[in-house]
C-alpha cells in the first residue's frame, strides 16, 4: 500500500458481517464491579497512596498488587529493556462521544446489510486509524463512540471541549474519508457529559512486575502497570483481567507464604500465557515493520475475503494465534486455510478503489 492509499473500503464490506459489538461505558463497568465487591464483603477505600502507604499496607497483607496505571505507583517497577519495543507513544488519540441519530438501523448502510449494528475502522497510510461504533453511555444509552489513532506528527492539539472535539472529528473525515463526512457531519457531541472526550497517547511499556517496599515487602503490578499497551489493539483491559486470573488459580493449591520468587513465576507465566502475544498484536495493527509481510498480505486478503478479515480481528481477542504465524509461508497458509483456494489466487482479487486514491496535500486541513 502506498502512503496516503485509503483501504478502509473494501475493509469494512467484508469485515462488518461477521464482527458485532457493544462498547460499554467504563464508569458503568466500574461501579458494577465495585457493587459485587462490597456485596461479597470487601473493603473500598478511596485515598492517595504513596510509597511509604504501600509498604504498611503489603506488611499487613498476604499479597498485594499495584494497579495504578501507567502513572503513580508504577515507577516503582523499573521498565524491562528486553521486553519494551518502543522508546515512545506510537499513536495519539482523541475519544469523543456522540448522541445516536435517529433511524439508526439506517446508519451507515452502505458498509453492510446492517448498518448501525455494527463497528467499523478506516485506515490511512499516512493519518492513522479511526474506529467507530456502538456504545453505551451511563445516562444517556445508546450513542456513538468515536477513537482517533493518530500518528506521530498528527496530534489534536486543538480539541478542549465537548464541541471542539466534535469539529476535529468532523475535519478529520472531511480530510481523509470523505465518503463518511455526510453522516458523521450530522453526529451531535454530548455537551451534557464533559468527561465525554479525552486525549492521551501511551508509550508501550513492559516492567518488570514484582518489586520490594521500603522495608523490603514483595509487591506486584496489575494491569497497565506491568505492561502497558497502545491502545490502538484494545489489549490493556483483556490483559489485566487475564493476568489477575492466573494467580488466583495458583493461589488455590499454593500453600506457603507468597515470596518475590513466586510472583515473579506468576508474571513470567502471564507473560508466555497472554502478555507477549498481546505486545506482539499490537505491534501488527500498529503497521510495525516487523509485521510488514502481514500488512503485504493479511490485509488485501481480509479486504476480499470476510472469513479472512474476521479472523485477522480474531487475534485482538486470541493473540497468541498470531505468535503461530510468522514467515510469508505461514501467512500463505493462513489465508489458504481459511479461503479455501490459494493465497495468490485470493490477493489476485484486491483492487483498491478508485475513489479511494491518494488526499491531496493542498487539500488537508490541518488539526493542530
């Protein structure tokens, strides 16, 4: 694909007739969670905490895990050279969050037989990717939400509210995709939520995940904490939750008291379990030269083929898949598996549209 080629067409006509989602909104998920938590009998409490709380608070506990994200506590756990890829954020996002058009069953027909139901990516060489789709605000319902994953050089710097992150949306189609700008010019921001949007850009990071307190306490990190993701693969939140289930089960046959030893063999084990595949998918929707012989060869194959487009989804949710499939013959051999008929004979069929041709750069319209 040449820079600046728009595949994301012949993309979403395969892609959307097999993939359906709900993106629910994370306060509610929150407070669900935290509502079973209380209910089993656990204690919630609501403070800072700093390194010297921490170490009082593993000297009275069994076990206990850092989940603070990629800031506050997680300084204490020193980046791993030999596992982190990236020096620094590969993509930066804007989130903004729409109210739902009326007829929505309507919406965003011309990409499947289903329109509204479903979630859909574009990608340009040269911007980034955007994601849009269904979602579940926590007063309002049914909405849109909106992710912009941009690359280096392509930041919002102007977005500082509800409505200005609207218009960034707005430009940012009318410059790279403008077979969407009709709807998407029709989408209203929700001004009654002004935590509706946020910006951000993450740099993948891989710690070493056990750590001492002060007075020398085994502790470990949980989540983005020990490994952080960016976000373009969705991988943060399936890692956590993968990685708290591990030591759960082992601490149902562990007997001794819990050592530094025994939950560094925990995160190792999370690490060969899910950790890696989940750096190394996100590596490949990330457009890594590593994985440019996917990009050669996955993503014309997925354009023409729903099976093969569905599956190259399928690794966001089962990444250690992609750890099987490496070198040009296992591409090869992924794509015939799943097409039915060689891989060339499937690649054979991509034609990218021709409306889909390179922006012309007196055309864009700058977003910063």
């Amino acid at each position: 694909m040449t820079p600046g080629t728009h595949v994301a067409a012949p993309l979403r006509q395969s892609i959307p007739a097999l993939c359906r989602a709900q993106a629910v909104d994370t306060r509610l998920r929150a407070d669900d969670r935290l509502g079973h938590f209380l209910a089993r009998g656990g204690k919630f409490v609501v403070r800072a905490v700093t390194r010297e709380d921490l170490d009082a608070i593993a000297a009275d506990a069994d076990l206990t895990l850092v989940a603070t994200g990629k800031g506050g506590l997680s300084g204490l756990f020193p980046v791993d050279p030999d596992r982190t890829v990236y020096a620094g954020p590969q993509r930066h996002l804007l989130l903004a969050t729409f109210k739902e058009l009326n007829r929505a069953d309507h919406q965003f027909a011309y990409r499947s037989s289903d329109g509204a139901r479903h979630n859909w990516s574009n990608i340009h060489a040269d911007f980034g990717e955007t994601f849009f789709g269904p979602y579940l605000h926590k007063d309002l319902g049914a909405t849109r939400a909106f992710i912009g994953f941009a690359k280096p050089g392509s930041i919002f710097n102007s977005v500082t509210d509800t409505q200005s992150a609207g218009d960034a949306v707005v430009i940012l189609f009318a410059t790279y995709f403008p077979e969407d700008i009709e709807l998407i010019d029709q989408l209203e921001p929700l001004h009654e939520d002004p935590h509706s949007w946020l910006l951000g850009a993450v740099p993948p990071t891989v710690r070493r995940a056990v750590a001492r307190t002060k007075n020398g306490h085994a502790v470990a990190a949980l989540g983005d904490a020990a490994v952080s993701f960016d976000p373009l693969g969705g991988q943060g939140a399936q890692n956590a939750i993968v990685q708290s289930v591990l030591p759960i089960r082992a601490l149902s046959e562990h007997k001794d008291k819990i050592t530094y030893e025994w939950l560094q063999d925990q995160f190792n084990a999370h690490w060969d379990h899910r950790a890696e595949a989940a750096t190394e998918v996100t590596r490949l929707f990330l457009g890594d030269d590593k994985y440019k012989t996917h990009a050669e060869l996955l993503l014309p194959a997925a354009a023409v083929n729903a099976k093969i487009g569905s599956a190259y989804f399928d690794f966001l949710s089962e990444p250690q898949l992609l750890l099987g499939i490496q070198s040009r013959e296992q591409i090869d051999n992924f794509i015939e598996n799943l097409a039915g008929e060689a891989a060339e004979t499937v690649l054979a069929r991509f034609k990218a549209p021709s409306q889909l041709t390179r922006a012309k750069a007196l055309e864009r319209v700058a977003l910063s």
